[in-house]
C-alpha cells in the first residue's frame, strides 16, 4: 500500500513539473515583454509631407543594455511600403526610468500607409527578423 500511494505522488508531482515547463505565451504578442517593459500610449500621426510619428511610453522593468524600436508599413493591400529598422533607441535602460519613445518615419513617394506593426527589442534589428521583438504592436492607421 505504501509504494501505491509514493508511486501516485510521484505521479502527481511529475505531472506539474512537467505543466510548469511549458509556455503559453507568444513571443511577439503585445505582452510578451511585459516581464522586461511597460509600454503605454503608443500612438502613430502624420506630421505632413509623407512624415509620420511614432509616440509611447516606455517604462522598463529591470536594466537593459540597449532598446530598440523598429516600425514596419504597410498599405491598404498588406504590402509592406516601408520598413523603418531604428525608429528610436536608447543605451543603457534603468529600471523604472520613463523613456518617451518618439520615432520618425519618411514615407513620402512610398504610399499612404493603413497599418504599422512597431516592434521593440532588447538587442540590435537585423534582417528582418522580428521574432525576438521583445513587444508587438499593430496600429490600424484612419484618414484625416
């Protein structure tokens, strides 16, 4: 009787290391980064010209060495117009510091853009990999 009931407690601890050791998270959600950031009132406007601002608040949770936010356009179609790959940037975040993140983006003679995905990354943006995006964002841009 004594081996039944360790063997169903073994079972049953087995069982929650195992439930403990998987994620449910998605790594490029809007929320991925919420143990390393905050980031609050993200905005995008047209400043004219084919010039468009990129605003938010970024507040980060512990040091990080470098954030980097980078910005891809789209049209009303999908196709991406432009990629903006250093929007903005800072060295040497300190937890709990509030950094107010302003990017700027040039898409004159690129198209009218209808959506932007802003990402923000704990290491350097290189080609084209957003997967290690420390935060997503998809604004859905309207006509004035």
């Amino acid at each position: 009787m004594k081996k039944f009931i360790l063997g169903g407690i073994l079972l049953i601890l087995a069982v929650v290391a195992v439930s403990g050791c998987t994620s449910s998270g998605n790594s490029t959600s809007e929320n991925a980064g919420q143990s390393e950031i905050n980031v609050t009132n993200v905005t995008v406007s047209s400043s004219g010209y084919g010039s468009y601002d990129i605003n938010s608040v970024i507040i980060p949770n512990k040091n990080i060495d470098y954030l980097e936010m980078a910005a891809i356009w789209y049209d009303s179609s999908g196709a991406v117009i432009e990629t903006s790959p250093l929007a903005w940037n800072v060295n040497n975040a300190v937890s709990g510091q509030v950094y107010k993140a302003k990017g700027i983006a040039s898409l004159y003679n690129e198209g009218t853009p209808a959506k932007v995905d802003i990402f923000i990354f704990d290491s350097v943006f290189s080609g084209g990999d957003t997967s290690k995006a420390i935060y997503k964002k998809t604004l859905t841009l309207t006509k004035n």
